[in-house]
C-alpha cells in the first residue's frame, strides 16, 4: 500500500447532481423544484410541516434523558498507578486528588477521581478517591492496599504564591562595535575571447550577409567575436572553423558545406 493508492471505499462519494442546465439534462428549467409556489424559492425553510396533520416528530415517542448536572470524574487507571509507584512520584501515607495532582499522576481532580481498570499492584497504597470500580479496587485490596471512597468533590488545589522577582541589575553598556572593513572589489570577469583583433575602427565592416548562409543573427555572432570583414574569414583555418562553430548556433559542418571560405576570398578580392 502506497500513499498514491488510497482510495475511498467504491460509492462513498458522489458527485452533486448540478441542476438548471438546459432541458436536456432531465433536471433543466425549474431544476426539480416543480412550478411556482414557495418551496420553489431559494430561502425558505418549512421544516417539519405538513400542512393539518400531526407532525412526524410530535408523533414519534421520546426516549432518553441527559442529565443536566452530571458529575465529571478525572479518571486514573491501575496501569497509571502502577507506572507512578515505578517512578517514585506518589507520596507516602493516604494519597487523595490534590496529592495526585502535585505528583503529576492526573492533570486536574475536576469533580473527583475514578479509579478505573484491573491488574496488579506492585506496592501496598492508601487511596482515597470519589468512586472505584470493583476490578480497580480488587486489584488494590490484593496488594495490601485500600481505598477509602468519599462522597466529596476535592478542594482545588492552591496555587503557591510566586516570590517577587528580583530587580534585574543594569545591562553595562556594550562597547561600540569596530567599524567593518569594505569588501575587496571583485576582480573584472575577463573579456570574452575574440576570434581576430582588427575591428570596424579599421575602415567600414563589409556585409558578411552576402555569404551564402549567414544571416542577421549569425552575423551578431561574428561581430561579436571579432569577425567584421571578408578577409577575416577567408583566412580561417580548420582551428578557426571548430571555434566558430562552437560559439555561434549552427550545425556542424555548414561552414564548409556553404563554402563561407571560399565565398569570403571571392568578396574579398573585390574590397
């Protein structure tokens, strides 16, 4: 069983039947609220009516109470008890709610404890609670042990008063901080590798889109590495070729198969 593979069980959950859309549908134009009248208005609530007739909830006969004051037991286990005893907690002589409280064995006494559950005791207590039930007390009468059960709800515990607090003595001025010194300027990324050094400043750059092959964005490319003139290319030797086709977006071989060498010595003969 994997986390992608839970599943609802088949049919526990269905889609909402969406109504009012088109004839078609079976559930069109009125949307299964029939014609006119208030029911077929949204906001209305007639719960329970059934127009002269004795209501089915007025017909049908009333079973149960909840009684409105019932007490709330705060319920500890022999297996609780058992872990207390182990750990040292319990206070010796007769132990009632507000001693398991401050032992940390139940939270709160609320309106009493319960001592619930069966099992066995490894040491003899003195228990005195607001009901027992008679697995729990067996359980404790078999270790040597007895609960006294006391028809009272316990006393809250009191809170210890907290001792005043103590003025803080003064933070000491902490000492000014040295000043940081500026981070050692980065060094300059080099500049990109270039193909050849003579550039436009070397008269007018020739339009390498005359060859055959190149153009515009190829040739960006080119200037971009250096390449302006026919005779630049014309002078490239298979090193030249690997390094061009590497730097601009081209498939391998096209220099040659277009014959950009041959066509830029043809050009630049004619500059």
């Amino acid at each position: 069983m994997r986390l992608n593979e839970l599943a609802d069980n088949p049919g526990a959950t269905k889609a909402r039947l969406r109504v009012g859309r088109g004839v078609g549908s079976g559930k069109g134009k009125t949307a299964g609220r029939g014609v006119k009248g208030q029911k077929s208005r949204s906001g209305v609530s007639i719960n329970g009516f059934e127009g002269g007739q004795m209501p089915i909830y007025m017909r049908l006969p009333k079973r149960g109470f909840n009684k409105p004051n019932r007490l709330k037991f705060a319920e500890l286990t022999i297996r609780r008890l058992q872990q207390a005893i182990d750990a040292g907690v319990l206070p010796k002589g007769e132990i009632d709610a507000a001693a398991l409280v401050a032992a940390g064995v139940i939270r709160r006494p609320l309106d009493g404890v319960r001592l619930i559950g069966s099992g066995e005791l490894s040491k003899a207590v003195k228990l005195t609670v607001r009901g027992a039930s008679a697995g729990a007390v067996k359980a404790v009468e078999a270790a040597k042990g007895s609960v006294n059960i006391v028809d009272e709800k316990p006393a809250k515990p009191v809170k210890a008063e907290a001792a005043p607090k103590a003025k803080a003595a003064p933070k000491p001025k902490a000492a000014p901080k040295p000043k940081a010194e500026k981070p050692a300027a980065k060094p300059k990324a080099p500049a990109p590798k270039v193909l050849y050094t003579d550039g436009p400043t070397d008269g007018d750059p020739d339009d390498l889109k005359k060859i055959k092959g190149i153009g515009p964005k190829f040739e960006g490319d080119l200037n971009s590495k250096g390449v302006y003139y026919f005779r630049q290319i014309a002078a490239w030797k298979k090193a030249d070729v690997e390094m061009v086709e590497g730097v601009i977006d081209s498939f391998p071989g096209r220099i040659e198969r277009d014959g950009w060498i041959a066509q830029a010595k043809e050009f630049s003969k004619g500059s």
